[in-house]
C-alpha cells in the first residue's frame, strides 16, 4: 500500500512539473490569463473560449521615450499577446532618439534578434574576453546570443527604429544599471566590488531609485 501512495505521488509530481503547453487540438495553448503564471507559463484558455483576438495585438506603436536614455519601447509578450502562450518567442519595437541609447543588459531565457528599420545604430555584445559591435543600418538583422550583455546606441544624426524577436515568450531582462543601483545594495559594497567612485554611485542610485 506505502508503495503504491510512493508511486502516486511522483505521478503527481511529474505531472505538475510538465507545463499545459498544449490545447486539445496539439496545436496551440491560448494562455488563460484569468489564472497566475508559474514558472511553467500560463494554463491554456479552453479552446470554446479562443476567438482571433488572441492572436493579434493592436498597438505596435512607437512608445514613449524615457529618461535617461531616450528610448521607447513597446514589449509584445504572452502577457499582452495570449497566443504565445508555449510557442517561444516575443517581440519588441524599440525607437531611439539621437543620442539615446538601450543600456546594457542581459535577457538569461533567451536569444534575441535585432532588425534595424530606420536610422543608424551601434549594436554590441560583450563577453569576458571580446566585444562584438557593429555599425548597423536598416536590413541589418543582428543576433545576440542567450545571457550575453548587450546594447544599442544611436549613432546617426536623427531618430532610430529598430525591432527585436526573442526566443521566448515571456523573456525576462536585466538593465545593468538597475541591477547596481536600482536597489538597497550599500554604496560601500558597490564602490568596494567595482572600484567606481563613491559619489558617482550615489548621483547613480538617485537616478535610478536607489537606497543606501
């Protein structure tokens, strides 16, 4: 009997485990976003419920350019789109002013796919030992590997454009600068594990909602 309750219970496991990435039909899996996420992603909508409005987003605009790097970025995930619920991939239109820039960071799920439509833009990877930049201009499709920190800078004389595809579909970012200074970290621990001036972290931390 204790085996047989052993036996259900990794049964049990195994089966919370696996992610509901695929609808009665084996064709699609709209996440219902009417439940939490978990890790797994979304449960998938029941497919009487799916219309073709969960497979289009209205809305691919150019989005507000922020402080402090002139960027605007309109992000199209499963959160916003539900028929990518399971399909791996997402996608963003980024527009740069002059002179702005997408800071460095890193996207550890996923590899990403830059398409330069308008203007002309530094686009750069970087790993312990190498940099890898390139000048781009519209056609220009660059890849940037899983994990590898990474970013883009205008370096034409008017605005840029620019459009991403991840292979995931809810990826996650880290902004380096928010990593550092967006949080309670001490600016002593700062300054001590990267050696940058005490006064500069902390004009940093102010610009980015730190502490401490």
């Amino acid at each position: 009997m204790k085996m047989i309750h052993i036996i259900l219970f990794f049964v049990g496991l195994l089966s919370s485990c696996i992610p509901n990435v695929i609808s009665v039909n084996n064709d699609f899996c709209v996440a219902d976003l009417s439940l939490p996420k978990t890790r797994l992603g979304y449960q998938c909508k029941s497919e009487k419920d799916v219309t073709v409005d969960d497979f289009v987003f209205s809305g691919y605009v150019a989005g507000n350019a922020t402080k402090p790097f002139n960027t605007g970025t309109t992000f199209v995930n499963v959160d916003r789109l539900p028929g990518l619920n399971g399909l791996g991939i997402a996608t963003l239109r980024g527009d740069i002013g002059i002179n702005g820039t997408v800071p460095l960071h890193s996207h550890p799920d996923a590899t990403e796919l830059v398409i330069i439509v308008e203007g002309q833009v530094n686009v750069g990877f970087i790993t312990p030992t190498k940099v890898f930049l390139k000048d781009s201009k519209p056609g220009d499709v660059i890849a940037i590997p899983k994990g590898q920190l990474h970013f883009l800078a205008n370096s034409g004389a008017g605005k840029a454009i620019f459009f991403a595809a991840f292979s995931s579909s809810d990826p996650s970012t880290h902004v380096l600068d928010l990593v550092l200074f967006g949080n309670d970290l001490s600016t002593s621990v700062i300054s001590k594990t990267t050696l940058l001036d005490v006064a500069q972290i902390q004009k940093l931390k102010a610009a980015f909602g730190g502490k401490n």
